[in-house]
C-alpha cells in the first residue's frame, strides 16, 4: 500500500492482509526517522483483537471480496 492507502485504510477500519494472513484493521501508522529516511510501518490488529503486528506498509495489502 502507498501512504494515502494505509491512511484510507485506516480511517476506514477495512480488514488488511500481511504474509498472507487476514488482520481485522489498520490499527494505526508508526513513522520513524533513523539516519536521514522515514520508514512507515503499519501496526495491524488481529482478528482476534488481541495483538498487534508491525508490517512495512509496502506489504500490506487491501482485502477484497473472494481474494
């Protein structure tokens, strides 16, 4: 996803998948500022609502209906 999908994602509360597994939503975007570059990560929540998963956001992807 790109800076403004995980944002519509995440206003959005739509499911998100990661290394193939489904998450319930974007639970919120973490910028970080090492060295000169920004890196995005996305904290994903489980389906279960227990637990949170921190992805590059390049490899978050969209769920959509019968993927």
């Amino acid at each position: 996803m790109t800076n403004d999908e995980i944002k519509k994602a995440l206003f959005s509360a739509a499911p998100v998948r990661y290394n193939g597994i489904e998450y319930q939503r974007v639970y919120e975007i973490v910028y970080r500022r090492p060295a000169n570059q920004v890196i995005v990560s996305a904290g994903l929540l489980d389906k279960n609502g227990a637990c949170i998963v921190y992805a590059p956001v390049e490899k978050v992807e969209a769920v959509t209906d019968g993927a």
